[in-house]
C-alpha cells in the first residue's frame, strides 16, 4: 500500500528543490562573460525555428578584429550567445537561406525573442530525439513515425484520430468522434478491448503511462501539442515493457517575450461544438501557456455522446542558459456514451440504434484526471546533460456498463499514482567520428482500486468483487550511440526491468485472496546498425526486444475463484530492415522497412459458459504469432504548379501478415489464421494545396481491406475508402488581430463503416458503425504582441 503522506511530502520537498536550490544553482553557474539567450520564431507560424545555424559576429570600429562564433538553434529555436555589450550581426541560415539583422543594448542573462519572416522554403528535414540523441529522421536507424503540427491541424481535432492514422503501421480507432479510443501499432490492440495497452506515452519526458501498462490517451488534445514522435514495436532498451510501441508528445509552450491569446469555435454535424482558448504570456526568461478545451457532441447513433472539458497549462524557465525548467499539469474531466456493439442484423436495419440495455442503464464512462509534472534539464557542459522529470496523478472513474444481463456492472475506479525518470547523457566528438552514453532509470507506484457491483436502472446494485491493488515498476537503461564519419551508425542499448502487483480483494462468491504476482526481472536489449549510402541513401537493420505484463483482470480465474500466478508476460522479438532517402536538394523523399516480429507466450482469452448461458473469460499462454509487415512512405515537399498555387503530397501505407502459431484451443487449431483486427492492408494520402499563400486546402484519403474479426477469420470486414477535406485561411486585422477560418468534411464518398470493433464478439455483435458525411465549419480571433 502507498503511503500518501510520504507521497506527498516526497513531491513536496522536489518542488521546494526546484524552487529554491536551482536559482542558486543558476547563479553560481554563469560564466565569468555575459551570455543571454536568443530565440527564433517563424513569425506565420508562430513556431519555433529550430535547428537553424547561427552565426554571430561582434561589431568592432576595425574590420579585421571582427571575432565569429557559430551555433544552433535546439528544438524550441534557441541558442545561448557571449555578450560583450558591443552590438551584434547575427546571420540565420535556414535550409540554404540567410537572414540577418543585428542586436544591440542586451542585457545580461536575458532572453531575446527574434520573429523572423521566413521566404517560402523546402521542409527541412525532421529532427527526432525518440532514442534519447536529436538526429534527422532520416538518420535514424530505426522505423519512426512522426505527425508534426501542420497535420494536427489540418484535421477537425475532435480526436487524435485522423492525424496520427497518417502513419503508416499505426492505426487509431474511436467510439464515435472522440469517444473511446483505441490504439493499434503493427498489432498491439488484441489485448485492449477497451483501452490503450501495451504502449507507453510521455509528455516532454514525463511518463504518463501508469505502471499497470495503461495509457491515457484521451488527456491529450490535438490542439495542445506540437508534435508527435511514434516508436513502432518494441522499445524496452531505453522505454521499458510495451510490445507495441512509444508515443512521445512535444507540447505546444509559450516563449519569452511574447503575448498571445486566442480562442477558436467549431460546430459540425451530430450536435458538435468546440472551443479551445489560450494565452501564451512570455516574461524576459520565462514562459506561461494556460488552454482550455470543451467539447460537445451528441454523436451519430443513441447514446453515444461525447462531452469533455480540459484545462492545461505549462510554465517554461531559462533563467540561465545551463537550467531548462518546464512544469506540466491539467484537469481533465470527461463523459461519454457506450451504445454497445451491433450484430449484422442489427447494423442493416438501424446502424444509428442503440442497444436496447445500454440505454436503460445509461451506459458511460465518466472520468475525471488530474496530473502535475516537472522536468527539469541541466547541461552541465559541452559533453554532458541531465534530464530528470516527476510527476503525480489521480483519477477517478465511474462506469455502468452492458449490453445483456448477463454481460454488465457498475464499476467505481480510482487511482493515485506518482513516478519519476532520469537520463544522463555524456557525449564526445573527434574529427571522424561521434559517441554517446546514455543511462538512467524510472520508478513508478500506484494505488489502484475498484468495486464492481451488478446494475439495476443504471445505478449499482449488489456487489460483485473489490479489488486493491499496489503496482511497482521500476527500470534501469542504458544506451551507446556511435557514429563515423557520418558513413556508419551504431545504436546498442539494454534495460533491466521490474514490475510486481500486490493484490487484495474479495469477491461476492467468497473468493479472498491477498497476494504479490512478480515476474522475473527482464533484460531487453536493442542493436541497430546503419550505413549512409551514395545518393542520400541510408539503409539500416535493427534487432529489439519487448515484453507486456499480464493484467490482474487476465490472473484472476474466476472459474475456480483462484489468482492465476502461472500466467507468463509476452515476450517477443522483432527484426527490422529498412531503406531511406531524403536530400534538401530535391523536395521528393522516400522510405520502406520491412520487419518479422516473433510473439511467444501470447496471452490469449477464452471463454467458458457458466449458469444462465452466460459466458466467462479466463486468460492463458497459449500462443504464439507471427507478425511481418511492410510499410512505405514518399513525400514531396509544396512546389509551384502554376504562378499563385503550390502542391505538397504525402503517401504511405502497410501491408500485414499477422498470423497465430501453436495456437489450440477447445480441440480447435488456429494455427496460420490471420490475427483479427488488423486489415491485410491499408494506405492514406494527404494533398495540400496552398493558394495565394494564404489559403490552405487538404485532401486526406484513407483506404483499408478487408480484416477477420475473430479467430476462426469466420468473419470479416469489408474495404472501404474515406475522404475527408479542410479549407482555411486567415486575415490581418490591424496589427495586432488575426481572423482563422475553417470548414470541412469527414467521409465525404458516404462509406458504411465501422471502426472500435469488437473482437471475438459473442452473438456475431462486432460492429460500432460511423456516421456518413459529416461536416464542420469554425473560426478564431487571435490577439499577439511582443
């Protein structure tokens, strides 16, 4: 059990750190010159100039002497820069074009917001920091996906959804626009029917996947963040437990020096409505962003509402070039409908419809989430740099749900949970080549509990169990990076990894157990090898390995009321081969990988008929699968097609063969059958049209094939295309206001689908139908000043 007074007074003391030990620090750190920071902003945009060089040369009354310092900006647009007093000409160099402008009457130790009108140029390539070392994406010996800013934006932002299915080997399903969510990377959803398993997020460093392996992924709002970094398959080497993968969120911040607020309205088809407020208040070294989000939807069919209010807010401090403070923390509190899964009969006579039962007993979730963290990053010189980050959460959910008597409850869930991570990186560079080491570890505790009663009329009733249970996860890691002279690239790293449940509960059979289910400890290792080839080719093969804990709800045999202590965590192993092609001289680039991930100790359910023809599942290690794919990509940055309108086009798509191997269950043999929930294919597009330089369009298409929805690959889906466009624009209003307008379209061909199916669903109940066309129209006023 969790102490909450020492939780508390533990977090307690870190902030009093943070607070009152690292100004100090910061003062006795600056060096004996005067240094101040200067930040570079997109002034469109209102983003960011990151990775540009920077040269910075020191005016003197004779030429000869003038002294030249060269720099980089980092990933929020900085770069620290020795002051003498005398005025500075600073020279940008932003993909092969320089912008300059001089400095003059700084003072010392403070940041120098610059907003730059930059001329229409080719993408830069992308720089991802997924393995702990910022590298382009293109030099990453690895497959990565990546969803930057322009694509968040260019969808309804109801969801997550339509922006990061962008990414080939990932596929994102919901409930309805905006309801439950589920996440699916190169296979990872069989074991999460109702939530995100398997896959661990951060937040700017912070975890925000709880140490039973759930993610929250509703607390993220796509007009919060700036970007998205997605590892596919395992990750343990540096990340931990998780088969599916990584999410790393990069949130939108506020920059010194700079003021802004805005708030933007969207109504759409189904009763939708959308606010998302901000203001962005810069100081002269410091940063505060505060957001607030409600949404309202009815949604397409009876009982599937969507409702949710947020409010964010992140506080930035660069008080001193060698201390980056960032402090993260939101309210969110949500409520949606759970109209149940429909059978085929069902879906042909109504799709819009119900069941029956989960409207007389209100079938819903309603959440609320409160979480704050801090990470902090300390670069203690030229070779080496800290990050450490903690943070602390609570939630509470309650939850009637069902569809029959037979298949239903009330559940009244809450959770205290509080974790921290660390990373240590030393670098060290020669004339041909580059290393790093990286170590650290992370530590979560949670509290967790849930008391499941029957239902009667949407309210409990009689009790059915209590359960209250303590996770520990704890990790250690470690990781080289090597590279030589630019040609070879070598990542190696390994993780020793520990997690155990202590568990209590009883339940209304009079079933009482009091027990700890640890596993051995797990070392996960990864090795990634890559070469640069002629042409800006880049070719790399990777080996990694994963593993995923059984939950306590997969341990508890309910059949023989005992706590299954013999169920093994999958284990599974992946090889990956790829070849990449980018160039800052040609605006088309390419990729294509192909990986074999081997699943073994695939935990599997199966369903047993008790009293009442109902049925119970029970969880074993009985399979094993065979997963390979095949994923492509090609873009072409925006080019002039005729004078006054530009075309960008960006295509990708996966080709799956998820098969079950040693799999036997009730005399019948799956071996060879198709993993169900994963399409035999599927592939998006995106076209972006820019007319005038002002008006922005988007065309995104998405296609899937068909896929099994159980086991026996009895039944299936049927393909299907969808369509969805956005137009916006925007107009100066004096000097300070802008106008942003928006509107579009979802599904526009009309296509009857469904998405959050039901796998292995009793009675044929697989489908959650999606509304035809759909549309959405908004505008916002934005007010800025420096």
């Amino acid at each position: 059990m969790l102490n909450k007074q020492r939780v508390s007074k533990s977090i307690f003391q870190y902030f009093v750190f943070l607070i009152l030990v690292l100004p100090a620090l910061s003062m006795q750190s600056q060096d004996s010159l005067c240094t101040y920071m200067l930040q570079l902003i997109d002034e469109k945009e209102k983003q960011p100039i990151a990775h540009a060089h920077i040269t910075y040369h020191q005016r003197t009354q004779t030429p000869e002497l003038v002294a030249s310092k060269i720099s980089i900006t980092n990933a929020e647009g900085q770069t620290g820069i020795f002051y003498s007093g005398k005025p500075l000409e600073v020279v940008v160099d932003y993909a092969g074009v320089k912008i300059s402008f001089v400095l003059e009457n700084l003072k010392c130790n403070q940041t120098f917001t610059k907003q730059l009108s930059l001329p229409d140029l080719p993408l830069p390539e992308v720089i991802v920091s997924a393995y702990l070392k910022e590298k382009k994406v293109g030099l990453q010996p690895a497959s990565l996906g990546y969803v930057d800013r322009k694509t968040l934006s260019s969808t309804d932002q109801t969801s997550l959804q339509n922006a990061i299915n962008t990414v080939p080997g990932v596929i994102m399903e919901s409930r309805g626009y905006g309801g439950s969510h589920r996440l699916n990377i190169r296979g990872s959803a069989l074991r999460s029917p109702f939530a995100v398993r398997n896959i661990k997020m951060y937040l700017a460093g912070i975890p925000l996947t709880s140490p039973d392996g759930q993610t929250p992924l509703e607390l993220i709002d796509a007009s919060d963040i700036r970007s998205v970094e997605i590892i596919k398959g395992p990750a343990g080497s540096i990340y931990g437990s998780g088969n599916g993968g990584v999410l790393l969120f990069t949130p939108k911040e506020a920059y010194p020096n700079q003021f802004r607020a805005g708030s933007i309205f969207q109504a759409g088809s189904y009763d939708l409505y959308r606010t998302s407020t901000f203001a962005d208040i810069g100081f002269a070294n410091s940063a505060l962003r505060i957001s607030h989000v409600w949404q309202d939807n009815q949604g397409y069919r009876e009982q599937e509402f969507n409702r949710k209010n947020q409010v964010s807010l992140t506080y930035t401090n660069y008080s001193n070039k060698k201390h980056h403070l960032l402090l993260y923390g939101t309210y969110y509190g949500g409520n949606w409908g759970l109209p149940g899964a429909l059978n085929l009969a069902q879906l042909e006579d109504d799709p819009q419809q119900a069941n029956n039962f989960s409207k007389t007993n209100n079938a819903s979730v309603k959440r609320n989430r409160v979480m704050a963290g801090v990470s902090h990053t300390w670069l203690t010189g030229a070779r080496l740099k800290a990050t450490t980050s903690a943070y602390y959460y609570s939630t509470h959910k309650l939850n009637p749900y069902g569809t029959s008597a037979f298949n239903s409850g009330y559940k009244d869930e809450g959770a205290d949970g509080f974790g921290a991570r660390t990373n240590w990186s030393y670098s060290l560079s020669k004339n041909t080549w580059y290393g790093a080491l990286n170590f650290g570890g992370e530590w979560q505790a949670e509290k967790y509990n849930i008391l499941e009663s029957t239902i009667d009329l949407g309210q409990p009733d009689e009790f059915k169990y209590l359960y209250d249970i303590g996770y520990i996860a704890s990790m250690a890691f470690t990781q080289v990076n090597f590279v030589y002279r630019n040609l070879l690239h070598v990542d190696a790293g390994l993780s020793y990894n520990n997690n155990n449940q202590k568990v209590r509960g009883e339940t209304a059979e009079g079933f009482s157990f009091d027990t700890t289910a640890t596993w051995e400890s797990q070392l996960l290792p990864r090795l990634s090898v890559a070469m640069q080839l002629p042409g800006n080719l880049f070719i790399y093969h990777s080996v990694s390995h994963g593993n995923a804990n059984p939950t306590v709800f997969e341990m508890v045999d309910y059949e023989n009321n005992t706590f299954n202590l013999n169920l093994r965590p999958e284990r599974g192993i992946s090889r990956e081969w790829g070849l990449r092609q980018y160039s800052p001289k040609s605006p088309i680039s390419f990729s294509a990988n192909y990986y074999d991930f081997q699943l073994t100790d695939m935990i599997v359910p199966y369903s047993i008929e008790i009293a009442g023809d109902d049925m119970l599942n029970l969880y074993r290690n009985i399979a094993s699968a065979d997963q390979r794919g095949f994923e492509w990509s090609i873009a072409m940055d925006p080019v002039t097609l005729i004078p006054g309108i530009e075309a960008g086009i960006q295509t990708g798509g996966s080709i799956f063969r998820f098969s079950f191997d040693d799999f036997k269950l009730d005399n019948n043999l799956y071996n060879d059958k198709l993993i169900p929930g994963v399409p035999k294919a599927n592939v998006n597009s995106n076209l972006n049209l820019i007319i005038a330089k002002k008006v922005n369009f988007q065309l995104m298409h998405y296609w899937y094939d068909r896929m099994p929805l159980d086991n026996s690959n009895v039944n299936w889906t049927s393909s299907y295309h969808l369509i969805n466009a956005m137009v916006s624009t925007y107009f100066r209003i004096g000097k300070h206001f802008e106008l942003k307008l928006h509107g579009g379209i979802n599904n526009a061909l009309g296509e009857e689908y469904s998405s959050f199916l039901a796998l292995n669903a009793t009675n044929g109940r697989f489908f959650n139908p999606m509304p035809g066309a759909n549309f959405f129209a908004g505008f916002g006023l934005i007010y800025s000043r420096n």
